[in-house]
C-alpha cells in the first residue's frame, strides 16, 4: 500500500509518483472519473494496475493518497 | 553525429564487459545502454539506482554528503553540525565552493567546520550529553547563528542516539530551529538518499515555520530558485537574468541561501528547480501542501538559456515575456562573439562526461552551442527519470552508463578516443596522465560560475584552455616520437 502523489504535468495528464521507489508514470485510464467521485482501478502506461477505493467528492490534485497493487 | 554506428557501440559495451565473472557480467550490463531516442522510458534500456557492488570501483557518495555536503551545507547563517568521527566533516570541508556573502564566523559559516569529534566514549555511552554541550557551546560563541543542524554520520545511527530529544530540548531552550537529520552514510545506495533525507528535514522542521505568519510582503512575480548551489557563483550568474526578467528572486536554495528565505519559500509563485535529483522532493511537496507549482529549466548555454527564460515567461504575464525577450535580445551580441571566437577552436571536439545530479544531461547543449559532440554520458546515482530527460538530449547510439566503474570508464575512453573528459577529481589525474584533455564538472575546476549568459563566457573560455592547450603535444618524449610527425597527438602514449 505506497503513498502516492497524484499531481497533473503541463498537458493536463494525470501523475502518479510513488516517492519511495522513484517511480513516476501516467495515468491511462481511471475507473471512476466524474462530478461525484474519484478512484477504483487505475492503470498506468507502464501497463500496471492499482486500486484505490473511490474518493468522494473527488480530491483536488495534487494530492497523496493510498493505493493498493491492482492485483492483491 | 556520433562517430560510432549502433552496432559498435553495443559491441564495444560487449567487449568490456567480458573481463568480468560472469555474475558481475550479468549485473553490470544492465547499467550500460546505447542510447535510443526513440525509446520513451528509460528503465526499458538501463538500470539505475542500485547497489554498487563489493569488488567494482564506485565514485559515489554516502547519504551523508547528500544532506550535509548538497543540500544543507551551503545554507550560510546556519551552523551544521558533522555529529559524529571528525573526519567525515574535515574532509569534506569547504570542497564544494558554495559561495557566499558575509562574514564568516560572525553572521556565516558556511567554510567552517562543527562536529562532535566522537572518541570511544561516546561510542561506548552514547554522544547526546556531547552534543546537548555542543549546542549550548555553539550558542555562546556564534549567537548570530539562526538555526543549527545536526547531520548524523554513520555511528549515531548504529548506537541510536536520540538526536531528536536533544534537538527539541535545545530548540526550545536557544528559541532557534535546531533540526535532527538522520543522514547517517550507511542509509541508501549512494547521496541520492541524502538529498530525499535532508528534504524530509526540511519539510518537517523548516517549510512550515511561516504558516499563518502574513507578514511577508508577497508580490505578482516572487520566485525561488532551487537546487542552484552557487558553485563559483552560479547562483548569482543566473539571478540576475531572473531579475533583469523582472522577477523577484526571494529565495535561494541552497547557494547562498538563509534559513528565513527557506522559511518564506512557500509564499512564492513559482518554485524554478536546476537540480531535479536533489531537490525535488521538496518542490512535489510545496505544490501538494502549499500549491506552489513547480518548473525545471536549465541555464547552461544560450540555446537552453533562451529556452528556459521563455518557458518561466509563459507562466507569468506578457510584461514579463516582453522582459524576457528582451533580456535575451540584449546578450545575444555578446553571447555570439564568445560563439564566434571559441567555436572555431573547439568545432567537432568529442566530450564524454560523467558527473552526478543534473550536469550529465544540462551541460549538453552549452557544448552543442560550442560545436562539440557529447558521445557518452553518465549519472553516479540517477534514478529512471533523470535518465528519461537524458535519453531525448542524447544523439543516437552514444553511450550510457550508469555508476560506472573505474575500469568500465578507463576502456571506454580508450575505445571512443574524446577530446574531452568531463568528470570529477577521482577520474582526473588518471585520464590526465592517459594524455587527455579534462575538466571537473562538478567543481567547474576551480573556475566558474557556469550558469547563465556570464557562465558561458567563461565555460568556452575554460573548454579552450583545455582542450588547446600545448601540453598535451608535450607528452611523449621527442625521442620516442616518429619522425614523420611532429607531435603525436593524445593517447598515443596511452
């Protein structure tokens, strides 16, 4: 469960960097993506997938939050 | 473009890497690449940020030198105290040429060196007492000082010291920040944790300080330059194009820098960052707590210079585009003639460079501006995404290599045959006897600053004198010389 910084790059795309390991990719697609929340299944370019339970109302980035290994 | 074709670059990593066993074959391969434009992710071509195994020679650094020799040490109105052995404080004293402007020992003291001075005892029954005296000390003959930094080496980790305790006790009691840093030498694989370490610290212990406190006069153009740490002046070289952009700089960091402008940080518009690998961590975390948002830009030769005053233009308003035009249109006569006296001299000279931070990749187009080919660079302890930015300012099929060893180095400089060599103090004296041309980047060789208009003038300067100058047709005695030729040029001998 690492603590992931969610902030946006100059084109608008969503981050995902993971401090700890150096890790920094885009976001692709995001299961739950609206006015009301944020969240779900989050996959990245890399091809990875991670899970956070959807947020309500959706966070103002960046942020931090905690996600889960998609696959766990 | 590079004189070698894809194929003999790969063959040469190849032909090196054979006089290793075949384990250490295996690892140090990952960290050797031919660079690929077209490839978009890094770590899909080289491996970075591991271990340096027992047995190779590793020029990196600990986490110590991160924290205290990168990112506190230059701050010049506190006092940092090397807690622990004296030597990792002595011999690390004042080698980084942070500039600065004060009296030192009065209101400054950032040449001086403060440590605990660890002897068995304290080993034995542990070093707060000593440090907790140290402090009250340091108070009594330094009480211009405005905060005081305890940076561990290695020991107070291993017998657990509570610095922390003595910290808050002491802070409370001088009314001065006093901010543990757990930077002990064993922590990591090399300075790059250093850096992560000391930002934490200064997240923790300074950047919250103002909260709530409005009394700064904020203004429509504040910036902070960061990850500046004005080697030779760098720092100033580069202020005063933000400034003559008509922006106001209100903090360095660390270069000449002050605990308050750190302090003053967060009320900032923009937050410009040089050095990415040391100083990032604290730019992503004033942009999620204070939305200070953050940009890298690189003043390292005209080209990336005009580039980079731009691309901070754009964030602010058409007076400051209008500015930055200007700026650049009013060098542009002097810049040229540096161009048009050095280039010819230095026109298609190879470089190969090794050096850590941000210079692999920054220091590219001042040498491009300059005429010359950078065919092979490399970090000391990058992670993925400096070698990202790295592989797009890179030429096709030039070398990469990653914490390279001292005997990878040696054979590829042998191999690639550059006018130049660009790394530290550790490579010099080898590839200077070798009868090759070499500067240190990471202290500019004693010169400097490199940074901005000012800084170029003076980097073509330096890259001239050493690359032309006539000693290097003097290393072969004349007897041993081929009569057809009149002076064997380098790497003859070698």
């Amino acid at each position: 469960m690492p603590n992931v910084m969610i902030r946006k790059n100059d084109a608008g795309d969503l981050l995902f960097y993971v401090a700890k390991k150096d890790m920094e990719e885009t976001i692709a697609s995001v299961e739950l993506d609206n006015a009301e929340q944020w969240g779900g299944e989050v996959e990245l370019t890399d091809g990875s997938r991670w899970y956070i339970d959807p947020i309500s109302p959706p966070p103002a980035f960046p942020t931090t939050l905690r996600f889960k290994r998609g696959d766990e | 473009m590079s004189a070698l074709t894809r194929e003999e670059t790969q063959a040469l990593i190849q032909e090196v890497l054979e006089v290793y066993p075949e384990k250490a074959k295996k690892d140090r391969a990952k960290h050797l690449a031919v660079n690929d434009q077209s490839v978009e992710q890094s770590k899909k071509c080289i491996t970075s940020n591991r271990k340096s195994l027992p047995g190779v020679m590793t020029v990196r650094g600990c986490a110590y030198a991160g924290s205290k020799g990168v990112v506190w040490g230059p701050i010049k109105d506190m006092i940092h105290i090397s807690h622990g052995p004296v030597g990792c404080g002595q011999y690390s004293r004042a080698g980084r040429r942070n500039y600065y402007v004060g009296h030192t020992g009065i209101n400054t003291f950032g040449t001086m060196n403060f440590t605990s001075d660890f002897q068995e005892k304290d080993i034995v029954f542990g070093g707060d007492k000593k440090l907790d005296k140290l402090i009250s000390e340091i108070e009594g003959l330094f009480p211009l000082s405005k905060g005081i930094s305890v940076q561990s080496e290695c020991p107070i980790g291993l017998i657990g010291d509570d610095i922390e305790a003595v910290s808050k006790k002491q802070s409370k009691a001088l009314d001065k920040p006093v901010v543990p840093v757990r930077c002990e030498g064993f922590r990591g694989v090399s300075q790059s944790l250093g850096h992560h370490i000391a930002n934490d610290a200064i997240r923790d212990w300074v950047i919250g300080n103002r909260d709530g406190d409005e009394s700064f006069q904020v203004g429509p153009y504040d910036v902070a330059v960061i990850g500046d740490y004005n080697i030779g002046g760098d720092a100033w070289s580069s202020r005063i194009l933000l400034e003559e952009m008509g922006l106001r700089v209100v903090a360095q960091w660390s270069g000449d820098g002050t605990l308050s402008e750190m302090e003053l940080t967060p009320k900032v518009k923009l937050n410009l960052i040089h050095c990415y690998r040391s100083m990032n961590y604290i730019s992503r975390h004033m942009e999620e707590k204070y939305g200070v948002p953050w940009m890298e830009y690189n003043f390292f030769g005209p080209t990336k210079i005009a580039e980079s005053l731009r691309k901070i233009a754009a964030a602010f308003d058409e007076t400051i585009q209008a500015n930055a035009e200007k700026v650049i249109a009013k060098y542009t006569a002097e810049y040229e003639a540096i161009i048009a006296k050095y280039r010819p001299r230095l026109e298609g000279k190879k470089v190969m460079l090794y050096v850590g931070g941000l210079r692999p990749r920054h220091v590219i187009g001042a040498y491009e501006d300059l005429g010359m080919e950078v065919v092979g660079t490399g970090y000391e302890f990058a992670h993925n995404d400096d070698y990202d930015r790295t592989i797009k300012e890179m030429g096709n099929a030039t070398l990469l290599y990653d914490d390279v060893t001292g005997y990878e180095f040696e054979e590829f400089v042998k191999k690639v045959k550059p006018d130049l060599i660009g790394s530290g103090i550790k490579e010099k004296y080898i590839f200077q006897k070798m009868g090759i041309p070499f500067r240190q980047m990471h202290s500019w060789d004693y010169s400097g600053p490199y940074h901005g208009y000012d800084g170029f003038a003076i980097f073509a300067r330096d890259m001239d004198m050493t690359i032309n100058n006539p000693c290097w047709k003097k290393l072969q005695a004349p007897w041993q010389q081929p009569a057809d030729q009149e002076a064997a040029p380098l790497a003859a001998s070698a």
